[in-house]
C-alpha cells in the first residue's frame, strides 16, 4: 500500500485525525474513565483499584496493528523496557486489546471475546509482552471511552487524574513522560517547589521504510506534568520485523 492510499484509508494518520483526537472530551488534567476489563487469564482489573497506589499507563493496541508490534520491543526506548524500568517505581502498565485495524484471512476480526483472548494472547506469546493485556469489550467500551483508536497511550496519575496522552504510542516520548513523573513526585515527598506545567504539540512520527523516503505522519499529544531535564538514554535501537510498518525515532515540533 502507497503513502498516499494508507493516508486516505485510515484518518488517524492525518492532521484531520490528529486534531479530532485532541478534540476529544478525555482531556489531560480531568479525571480518567473508569472502567473494568478482565487480563488474559479471567481476572477483573479496575482503573480506580490503584488510586492512591500506583500510576497507570494504558496502551492500547492489537497484534494487528503494527505500530503496536514495533512499539512493545523495538526503539529506543521500548514500552516493554520501560516497564521494567518504572515497575518497581509506583508505575502499572496495562496494554488494553481492542479491535484488530488490520485483519485478514490469517487473523480475522473477532466475534467473540474468546476470539479476541486468543488474538491476545499471541500477541504476548510472540513480542514477549511483560505486562498484562486486558480485554477490551465487545463493544470496544473503553476505547471509545478514551478515543485509543489503534494505538493511543494514556497515562493517569495516583490521584486519577490523566496527565498525558497521545494518539499513537511512541516510546522516547512516553520515556520522557514517565522520567517527569517520577521526578515530580519525588520532589513533592521532599517538600521542593515545582513549577507545573501544560503543554501540547502535533508531532509527525516517520515510518521505518527501507529504500524510501519518509514521510512524517502528525500525532497528537497533550500533557501536564512537573519539569524535569531528559535523561540520556543508553538502550541500543532495534528494528521491528513485524507485520505492520513501524515508526521511527524521529519527531517534528510545531
């Protein structure tokens, strides 16, 4: 499929859906969607459950959809690596499983939700996914709720409040994001004066495209956070052999 043909098929590569996402009435510093979703193996995972425990960053996404795929193992950094590296730090992740962008005669649009556990839990067998899945309803109740589209990231603070969110996953960001976060915190346990802060950007994500040329795709991203200077990151990065196309590391500002 051409640029021009994947950007007139599917809107949330374009501007128009970048901004139709920001439109949405899910906006950073309200409160986040409940909701209850059980993980692969049947047990019932509730949002409001880790209010005052933990932060939660939720991920949606299919085996399908390859921005999905490259995101959870590849880049730098990987969402799979940033689980391990905020875990132990008062953070959950949880990759929420919704409808399949993509299907085919190989794997078809489920009907059922078993269908769409065994969708699932491929998708965890085969990118080694170190974090719960849940599923979503049949209905696609919760993405919807969030406006996650194929592959929209969200993260809630401890008191459930949403302080960041982006209609695609893309782990530099979503590193940068969690650092703040971290940081933030620990300055408030120290009784330290932190300058809060909102901000937003349309940001174009380039696919990993050999032998072409790239072409930016806008993303839209909006978050409220504590500042704090970047880390330097010492992953190595590592191209996805998946399915679906990936995206690079590379970000236009506006």
């Amino acid at each position: 499929m051409s640029d021009t043909e994947m950007l007139r098929r599917f809107p949330a590569h374009r501007l128009e859906g970048a901004l139709r996402f920001s439109a949405h009435e899910v906006r950073v510093g309200t409160k986040a969607p409940d909701f209850e979703l059980p993980d692969l193996s049947g047990k019932t995972v509730r949002l409001s459950g880790y209010r005052r425990k933990s932060n939660v960053v939720l991920m949606f996404g299919s085996v399908t959809c390859g921005a999905t795929v490259t995101q959870l193992r590849a880049g730098r950094a990987s969402i799979c690596s940033l689980y391990s590296r905020y875990k132990k730090k008062g953070f959950e992740f949880f990759l929420i499983y919704t409808k399949e962008p993509h299907p085919g005669e190989n794997i078809p649009q489920p009907t059922t939700i078993k269908e769409r556990v065994k969708n699932a839990a491929r998708l965890k067998r085969e990118e080694k996914v170190n974090f719960p899945i849940l599923i979503d309803t049949p209905d696609n109740e919760v993405r919807n709720a969030y406006r996650g589209w194929s592959n929209g990231i969200f993260v809630v603070n401890k008191a459930g409040m949403l302080v960041f969110r982006s209609s695609w996953t893309h782990g530099p960001e979503l590193a940068q994001v969690l650092y703040d976060l971290y940081a933030w915190e620990k300055a408030q346990a120290r009784n330290e004066l932190v300058r809060v802060c909102y901000s937003e950007r349309l940001v174009g994500l380039l696919r990993n495209k050999k032998n072409q040329r790239r072409r930016p795709s806008p993303c839209r991203a909006a978050r409220g956070q504590g500042l704090r200077a970047a880390p330097r990151s010492r992953s190595k990065n590592r191209l996805a052999k998946a399915a679906g196309r990936g995206w690079s590391q590379t970000s236009f500002y506006e």
